[in-house]
C-alpha cells in the first residue's frame, strides 16, 4: 500500500550553486530546494547557509557512503563482534585524554531530551536541567516543516528572541537560567530529500549540523558556550573520524576558533559498544563523552542477532538495565570515559508523570528515583529524561552522589573489566514471550506512527513517552520471533499469519477509534509496521523507508 502526500504549496525556486569547493571549475552544480515555504524559512534557507551545506556534501558525501558500504558488508557477513587488534595500541595507551569540559557542560547530571518544537524548546530550556538535547532524530518527524521550525527555534532561542503562546492563551517565554543547547543531528543513514543537489539527497546529518552551525556557531560562542552535539547511530571509530573532520573542516571555512566544538556520542549500536574507546580517541579535540543509548542498543542487539536462534530475546519489559549484556555494556562504559577525562551520561526516563493519574505518577517517579540512583551508584555523570516532571526527580538522584561537585570523573572504576563475551551474554534472562508482549509491539508501534506520519516524533502513549526507538524494537523482536518460530507461554508459534492477522485486529479497533480525517496516517502506520516486520528480510532501519513512502515530499 501507498499513500501519495499532496505536493508542496509553494516551493523555492532552484537555487543555481557554483561549487565554491571546486572555484576554479567551469563545471556547477544545481541546488533544488524542494519543500515548502513557510513564515521565515528564507532565514534559515540562505544563499550562503546552503551554499555551506553543498560544501559539506561535496567534502564529504564520498567518505560517508564508503562507510554506509562497510556497515552493509559487515552485516552480510556476519562478521564476529571483537574488540579490534589493530586499535590495541589506543587502548592500552594510558597517556590520552579528551578535550577539556566546555563551558555550560562541567555538570550535566540531569538533561531532558525531546523536539525543537517551540514549546518544547522553551519547556525544556526553563526545566531546570542542565542541558537539553535538542533532537532533530528519533524525536523528530522529520517532515520538511518539522526540520526547518526546529533550526528557526534554535535560532531565537540562542538569541533569546522566543516566545511561545499556546491555545489556552497562556504566553512562555525563556527564564534568566536556561539549559545548555546540545543538538542530535540525523544519523548518517538517512538523508533529507527537500534538498536535492545534482539529482541526489542530501545526507540529512550534513543539513542539520550545517544549518545549525552555519547560523549558530559564532553566536554561541559570542554568549560563553560553543556548538555542542550529540552524534547518533554510529557503528565504528571511522564513522567518529568522519564526524571529527567534518568538525575541523567547518571550522576552518567558517573562520570558527578551534576548541570549540563539543560532542557527545550515543554508544547505541551493538559493534560500537566495542569501539567506545577509539571512538573517544577520534573526536578527543571535540570530545563531551558518551551516553548510553539503551533502547536503540537493544534494538541494534536484536537485529545484530537476529538469525541467532540462541539468542531470542523475552518480552521488551523484561530487558531491564540490569540484565547481564546491558549491565557490561553500562559498566564499561563509566569505566571508558573516566579513564579518558569524559563524561558518562546515562540512559533516557521515558516514563510521562500524569495529573490525571497519580498512581501512574507515583510509579513513574519510584521508577525514575530507582533507575537515576542506580546510575549514579554505578559512576555515571548525568542521565536523561523525556519530561520536565522528572527533572527534580533525577537531579536529586544524582546530588545524593555528587553533592557539590559537577561530575564524577575522577572515580575511575579499575574495579570493571568487561570482556567481549560479557557484551553478548544473556545469562539467565527471562526467556518468557506473552501474549501481551506480542500485542504491545504492535500496539505501541501503530499508535507512535500514526502520529509520527502525521508530524509528530515524541508522543506518550500509556505513560511512557515513545520515539522512533520503540518501533525499531518491536518491529524488530517481531521479525525474529516469527524468523524462529518462537513461542509464546502456553506453546502458541509465533507465525507471519499470526502477527498478521493480531495486527488487523489492532488497526481495526485503532481505526474505530481513531477520527476518520486521520484513517490514513494508521493505514500508512500500518504498511510500515507490515514492511519492517513481516518480510521475508528485516530492513536495518524501518523509518527510512516510512521517510520515503510518506514524509518525504510533503511540506
């Protein structure tokens, strides 16, 4: 099934670029703009903004696709997850640190992550986190609209010219104290295809952090901070490397003081989880640390398995932080950082605090407050949260630990020495699927693209708040449970006929209840799920392809 979007209102005119990378070639290249026009996109949309982002690609866009290629091959040939010998020397080097803290990130013990939407810009510079992850990626739809409002509510947020009034008339507007800015471009899978240079899209990681850094960079550092990131879905050191010159190469162009720029990296795929020191040791003149990224780590967990029949994963709820794999993978990652003078940031609070409900907020909190100071515990610096209601939750976890010191970088834990075998072992995990497991992956899912088709990227759907990841999973856990016939407690076989037909189930009471102004985002919901979970081949990653069937070319 395919759902054509109506095409653009109004568009920019082709934006004719000589590329300024090859200045002496009569050859050029033509820029086509195609999304939409809406109230001051010109000002993100600049001749100059954009020639920067062509220069990006131009730069670039060989070594990325070199290392798309890499990932594919090392996929098909199921290659054995190891720590590298030849990156041994870096390792056992002692000598090596990161960059120093940048201003505005010393202490980063609570950070709220979510959209660039306006009011979540305001609501989560005046949380009283201190930093906020300003998140072009699993919490963005990325409609065309969505991507360019967000960089415009960067934009005058940097420069304190934002305000927001919502439908009850109500007016927010920035406090004095606000969080630090720290912005997740696009993973460099995906690309932006409103943006098409010579036929091609452009790699969506070079429009986002090149519109941001182009229009932002100087003014940040104008104001005592810097441009600061964090760097998603990487897989190797290399793909780090490439995200280290990107970083000096905009620099020098764009005449920035060197230093500057910070960067922390999501440790959320399973083969960087061996890399985490030499992809430290690439961006360590940028470097901000690593955060563990935990639902899209079980997510690459399961698909790197994925034809493993040893290594069927339970029900989604049972794969707690304290499993075996995701306690090495947490451990070693304190361990990691505080050897190198960085940061280690730990793992998102989904859970969304309701004033209708307040056992459910009871339960969100005592859940928070338990995860929080387990982390803290465990030598971790910061962690994240997906609602302002947690922030004081969070904060006080980590105050109990940290006091009046910023961090705790200083505790080493020579006490941790993780093995490869230990990042892949199961132990005696529940092994237990439900019926209800099964339903939730295709429940939770339908209802969070619904929305996400329909622009939005961060959504609560049983209080908890739900981002791409969470498709990623189940759909995943879906496709290798069918793959192995899995089955359920009480024996059932999990079969492509029975996911099929619980899944008409689930979009036939979704329609019911759903407007019927809005019956065409669950069937397009639907058709997602379908292709990333019921085909014969798993897709690596299932929102590109809902991208290009149902966002991409719309406004």
């Amino acid at each position: 099934m395919t759902i054509t979007a109506e095409p653009p209102s109004r568009t920019l005119p082709q934006y004719r670029y000589q590329a300024s990378h090859l200045p002496r070639s009569p050859l050029t290249s033509e820029l086509s703009v195609v999304g939409a026009m809406h109230d001051r996109s010109e000002e993100i949309l600049t001749e100059e903004g954009l020639d920067f982002v062509c220069r990006l690609h131009g730069q670039f866009a060989g070594r990325r696709a070199e290392l798309l290629a890499v990932r594919r091959s090392r996929s098909d040939q199921k290659r054995p997850l190891r720590f590298l010998p030849e990156t041994a020397a870096i390792r056992e080097d002692p000598t090596w640190r990161v960059a120093p803290l940048a201003p505005g990130l010393a202490d980063r013990r609570c950070e709220i992550t979510g959209p660039t939407t306006r009011k979540m810009t305001i609501g989560a510079l005046n949380s009283g986190a201190r930093v906020w992850m300003a998140d072009f990626e699993d919490a963005t739809s990325p409609t065309w609209f969505n991507i360019i409002d967000g960089q415009l509510n960067l934009y005058d947020a940097i420069r304190r010219q934002i305000d927001f009034t919502d439908a009850d008339g109500r007016r927010h507007e920035l406090n004095r104290d606000t969080a630090t800015i720290m912005v997740r471009p696009r993973g460099w899978h995906l690309t932006e295809n409103h943006l098409v240079l010579d036929g091609q899209p452009i790699p969506a990681a070079f429009v986002d952090f090149g519109l941001f850094f182009f229009h932002n960079a100087q003014t940040l550092i104008n104001n005592g901070l810097g441009p600061y990131f964090y760097l998603a879905k990487m897989e190797s050191h290399l793909e780090a490397r490439l995200w280290h010159d990107v970083f000096a190469w905009s620099e020098e162009v764009l005449g920035i003081p060197h230093g500057t720029i910070r960067a922390t990296c999501l440790i959320e795929t399973l083969p960087a989880a061996f890399q985490m020191t030499e992809i430290l040791y690439e961006l360590r003149g940028y470097s901000a640390g690593l955060n563990a990224g935990r639902w899209d780590y079980i997510f690459s967990f399961i698909k790197n398995f994925a034809d493993d029949e040893s290594r069927v994963l339970p029900d989604r709820t049972s794969i707690t932080m304290t499993v075996p794999f995701m306690r090495a993978y947490t451990e070693l990652l304190v361990k990691t950082c505080h050897e190198r003078g960085a940061h280690a940031i730990g793992g998102m609070a989904a859970f969304v605090p309701s004033g209708a409900d307040p056992d459910a907020t009871s339960v969100a909190l005592e859940r928070t407050q338990a995860d929080k100071a387990r982390e803290a515990g465990d030598g971790f610096d910061g962690s994240w949260v997906a609602h302002p209601a947690l922030v004081p939750t969070c904060t006080e976890a980590f105050s109990s630990v940290l006091a009046d010191r910023p961090h705790q970088i200083e505790r080493r834990r020579d006490d941790v020495a993780v093995t490869a075998e230990q990042l892949i072992d199961l132990g005696d995990m529940p092994h237990s699927i439900t019926v209800a497991g099964l339903r939730t992956n295709l429940r939770v899912p339908l209802a969070y693209l619904s929305a996400w088709v329909g622009g939005r990227g961060a959504v609560a759907i049983n209080h908890l708040m739900e981002d791409a990841a969470t498709v990623e999973i189940s759909r995943m856990q879906i496709w290798q449970w069918i793959r192995h016939a899995a089955r359920m407690t009480g024996g059932i076989p999990i079969t492509r006929d029975l996911v099929a037909a619980m899944l008409a189930e689930e979009v036939e009471q979704t329609l019911e209840d759903t407007d019927p102004d809005q019956h065409w985002q669950v069937l397009a919901a639907r058709d997602i799920l379908e292709y990333g979970c019921l085909g014969e081949d798993y897709p690596a990653f299932v929102t590109s392809y809902g991208y290009s069937h149902y966002l991409a070319g719309r406004s």
